[in-house]
C-alpha cells in the first residue's frame, strides 16, 4: 500500500478523482426503488413487535419513507470490495511502478469479498496475488479466488493466525501488503458508492440529493468512504449518513465504541451478517466518530436481518447476503430511527438510500438461514 506521507486526504475531490481513476474497472450499479417497501416501511409497528423495547405501551411512530436501493450486489466479484482493490493496486502502482509491484506482487488476509476483490484487480491488472484465507471460509469464496487466478493460502480464523501467515508470505515473497478497509486508498475507493448514488438519484428527477444514506458497518471502509463524500460542502445541502450493525454477540462494536467515546478492537461474534464480523479500522474510526460525518449507528437482531432479507428476495426478486441488509432493517424496525425520520422529515418524509453491499450468497447458505 502506499504509505503515509503519500496518503491523500479524505475529501470528497479526493472521491471524484478515484471514480475517476476506477470507472473502467467497474459497474455503475443500479439505484432501484420499490413501493411495496416503501409502503411497508412507512407502515407504523405493531404493538408486539416493540414489546420488550424502550417503546413497548408508546404510540409507534409514522414516518414517511421513500428508498433508493444501490445494488452493490450486481457489482463485479457480487461486492462493493472491487472499488477499493482497484483504487489501492492503481494507487500502489503509480507510487512504486508496475515493473516492481509486478516483480513483487501484493498480498492480503480476508474470509470472501476482499479476497475476490483483490483477485480481481490483481488479474486485470496482471499482478501476482497472495490471498490469506481462514480454512473455514465459504467454498464457493474459496473457489472464485482460485478462479480469478490468485494464490490462496489458507490459515486458521482467528485475526492473529491469518496476520501471521500473511506475514510469512511477505518474507518469502515482497508482496506489498493491501489491507481489507483501514487504508485511505481503500476508503476513497469504497466512497464512490455514494458518489454514484448521488449522481443516478440526481437522474431520477427526485431531488437534488438523497436525506439520509445507511451502509453496513463491519471495518467500517465503506461507511467511512460514502461518509466522506458527502462530508459538507459550500452551498450542498445535506445528506446524512448512517451506519447500521448487527446485536449479536457484540457485533455492534461500533455502536458500542460510539457510545463509550472509544473505539473497540476486537470483536467475536458468530452473527449471520458474516461480512460484518470485524472490528472498525483506526483510520475509518477517524471518520466515523466525527458527528459532522456520521450522524449514527444503529443495531439490529438476527431476526431483523432476516426478515428485511426475506423482504428483498421477496418482494424485489433481488438476491443479498444477510450483510448488505442491514441499514434496511434499521429503516423498518429500529423505532429510535424510526422516530427520528418521523420528527426530522414531517409530512413529506425522507428520501433514504439503502447500500446493498454484496450479494455472494448460495442458494443452500440461503436455505439454511430460514429453516434454522
């Protein structure tokens, strides 16, 4: 990766300038709408789906709300990931040269989406990948990094275990190191998903910029990405940016971190949203916990997420891995948001933006999860 006197600043010209550098790499995903979710989700709650809540025996709120769906799941590789590989190996590559980083090849450590990411950015660009892969990830992950012609070594699933195979392989081979999220070339990448969002709603002849954003959480590059992007600018009005995590077993470390004014290293967590696994990056952290950037994090149960994922597949014949519907869930049943959207929109509501981050799932993952 580049190195910290060559970091470029997170700014939204600095977002501009990767999409820029990425648009031949990538797809400009479809930003879709549908008004039975729109119905659904401007629909108030029933009494017993906040029973046991800060809510039960309240009036439940009424907001209006109108969703744009950025479907990162039609990306290339199924994942938003393919925009922050190609932005760090373009990067490194004007940094370093292409004969040396060719000679020396990259290297990184990850379960799925990044793996393939990198896989892919590497092929295209004819770069030698070393991809670090836990034992236990998904098959299907396992073969499509294979497929896109990476090196794939496996290790044990804990972060310790794969950091010191990664290691290994960069003493044997040079491999520069290309981090999943928490690297400023990653996040600069991952924020031109609000870039195209933006630009497609802007199309639709809505408005002139969505109310509020939601994307998972897991290292957080991909909030932190599309939180810079809309960062303020003179004379822009305001879209607020949210991030949304899972409950289970902690897995709301961001959240969390949040509320305790400190960021959380470590998580263990065995949540169905297996992308969001993982604990915030440092760097994304430096973004996420400015309130000018990020307006909240919000957390959802398993139940949640797989009743918004039932929803998707449903109701818009759209297929999404438990992960990418996160920020939905928050929409439809976290009544704190809920009341806000309510308070803040008024009569006319909020336009909001829904990240559908990935969508590598199979058909027996998907089984399993409703039949559990």
């Amino acid at each position: 990766m580049t190195e910290p006197p060559s970091w470029l600043p997170l700014t939204p010209s600095n977002v501009r300038n990767a999409h820029e550098r990425i648009k031949p790499y990538i797809h400009r995903t479809p930003l879709l709408t549908n008004r039975t979710l729109n119905r659904i989700g401007s629909t108030p709650q029933t009494p017993e789906a906040l029973a046991g809540t800060p809510y039960e025996g309240q009036t439940p709120a009424r907001p209006t709300i109108r969703f744009y769906f950025k479907c990162e799941n039609l990306q290339r590789i199924g994942a938003f990931k393919v925009r922050g590989a190609f932005h760090a190996l373009l990067r490194l590559i004007d940094e370093q040269g292409e004969d040396e980083v060719r000679r020396r090849g990259v290297v990184t450590h990850s379960s799925g989406n990044h793996a393939q990411a990198l896989a892919l950015a590497a092929s295209t660009l004819s770069i030698p990948a070393h991809i670090v892969m836990p034992s236990i990830s998904t098959p299907s992950k396992i073969a499509s990094t294979q497929s896109l012609g990476a090196n794939v070594i496996f290790s044990g699933s804990t972060a310790p275990e794969r950091e010191a195979v990664k290691e290994k392989v960069q003493a044997e081979t040079g491999a520069f190191f290309i981090p999943p999220y928490d690297h400023p070339d990653i996040i600069l990448g991952q924020g031109t998903v609000g870039l195209e969002m933006e630009q497609q709603y802007a199309e639709l002849g809505e408005g002139k910029v969505l109310d509020a954003v939601f994307t998972p959480i897991g290292g957080g590059g991909l909030n932190a990405g599309v939180a810079t992007y809309f960062s303020q600018e003179e004379g822009r009005p305001k879209t607020r940016v949210y991030g949304a995590e899972p409950s289970f077993e902690g897995a709301d470390d961001c959240r969390r971190g949040l509320a305790q004014g400190q960021r959380i290293e470590s998580v263990s967590t065995t949540t169905i949203a297996d992308g969001l696994r993982t604990p915030v990056g440092k760097v994304n952290w430096s973004v996420i916990s400015d309130p000018n950037k990020v307006s909240g994090v919000f957390a959802v149960t398993e139940d949640q997420i797989k009743a918004a994922m039932c929803l998707v597949l449903e109701r818009m014949k759209v297929v999404v891995e438990p992960s990418a519907v996160v920020g939905l869930a928050v929409c439809l049943f976290n009544e704190e948001f809920r009341r806000i959207v309510e308070k803040e929109g008024g009569e006319k509501g909020w336009d909001i933006g829904i990240v559908f981050s990935g969508g590598n799932t199979t058909v027996e993952a998907i089984g399993k999860l409703f039949n559990q």
